[in-house]
C-alpha cells in the first residue's frame, strides 16, 4: 500500500491525474462538487453488479477482501490542496 502511494503521489501524477479531470466535464465536476465516498453516496448493491474489469466492481472486490466499508476509514485529507477527490482538505 504504502509503495503504491508512493507511486501515485510521486512526481507529476497528480498535477497531470488533475489536468486530464479539469479536461473532462465529469473531472471538472468531481473537482468542484468534492463528493465524499460513504455509504449514503454509493450504491453497493448497484457495484456489485458491475462487470468484472470495471473500476466499480474493482472497488467492491477490494471492499469485500480487506471486510470494509467506505465508512471504515475516517475522512483522509491531503496537504496537495490541488487534488482533491477522493481526498479531501478544507480550504
């Protein structure tokens, strides 16, 4: 976990993961609304669902795995206050 954090964060990545969002109508909108992932604002059941190979189903997989919920952890927040979704900073 830690190495792929390391990986993410590294660099450029995120300026450029921020870039190709701000390029996007739904990117831009994730930047400006800053959802939170929770129970209330997913649907696992409808994850679940999802084909094999899909972000969404990739998510529940891993949720199932480890036994957690998006509400396990608390909120995590970033001191990179450009990249904001999923990781959240008060501005």
């Amino acid at each position: 976990m830690v190495a792929a954090l390391g990986e993410t964060t590294a660099g450029s990545s995120l300026s450029r993961m921020r870039e190709m969002m701000l390029r996007d109508p739904e990117g831009r909108e994730i930047l400006k609304y800053r959802p939170r992932v929770n129970s209330e604002t997913v649907d696992m059941d409808q994850l679940a669902r999802y084909p094999e190979g899909t972000f969404g189903r990739a998510y529940m997989t891993w949720l199932e795995r480890c036994g957690v919920t998006p509400d396990t952890r608390e909120p995590v927040c970033t001191m990179n206050r450009f990249f904001c979704h999923p990781l959240t900073m008060p501005r």
